[in-house]
C-alpha cells in the first residue's frame, strides 16, 4: 500500500474494487464519526478554556469549567485511541485508508 503522500501523487490507488463492500462501508463511517467527535471534543476544549478565563475569580464558575476540561481531554484521549485502533484493524483487514500502518507493522511488529 502507498502512503499518504502516494495517494495525492496516485489517488486511484485506494479506489476498491468494490466500494460498497460492508468492510469499507463501516470503515468510513467509523472514520467519519470518529473524526466528528473529535472536533466536538476540541469545541468542548475550547468552550471551557473559555469559561475559565472569563470566570472572574468566581470559584463555582472555575470548578464547571475545570471539570469540563477535565471531560473533555478524557473524551480526546478515548476518541485518539478508538480512532487508532479503527485504523489498525482497517489496514489487518485491508481496508482503503488514508492511514497507511503497513510500513509500522512490517517494521516494528517483526
């Protein structure tokens, strides 16, 4: 399989022989929620960096948004995980991805 810099130089080498395939079907859809999650997390992220500087030394208000933070960064963590985990399973199952873990494991897995 080609790197992510060998699919812009040859996209057609992702293109499956059969793109309907379930494999491929779920392995999309995994990707995509999991890449939307995670910018629900970095908005969360955000959301109480926010809240926490504009809290004006209000003690209750500092506590919502570390907790949120704290959330948040858990919620990140966990979604990094699953997506790195789908990625793997997809390339043991050879399944198109942009992500390419095949170098990885014929390097490092030996």
């Amino acid at each position: 399989m080609l790197g992510i810099s060998g699919f812009f130089n040859n996209p057609g080498s992702y293109v499956n022989k059969n793109p309907n395939a379930l494999g491929v079907v779920i392995g999309n859809l995994l990707t995509i929620a999991l890449s939307i999650t995670g910018l629900i997390t970095l908005v969360f992220i955000i959301i109480a960096g926010f809240g926490y500087m504009s809290s004006s030394g209000d003690q209750g208000q500092m506590e919502k948004s570390k907790k949120t933070l704290t959330s948040a960064i858990i919620g990140l963590v966990v979604v990094l995980f699953a997506f790195f985990i789908t990625q793997v399973l997809m390339s043991l199952f050879n399944v198109p991805s942009f992500f390419d873990f095949t170098n990885f494991f014929n390097t490092y897995l030996k």
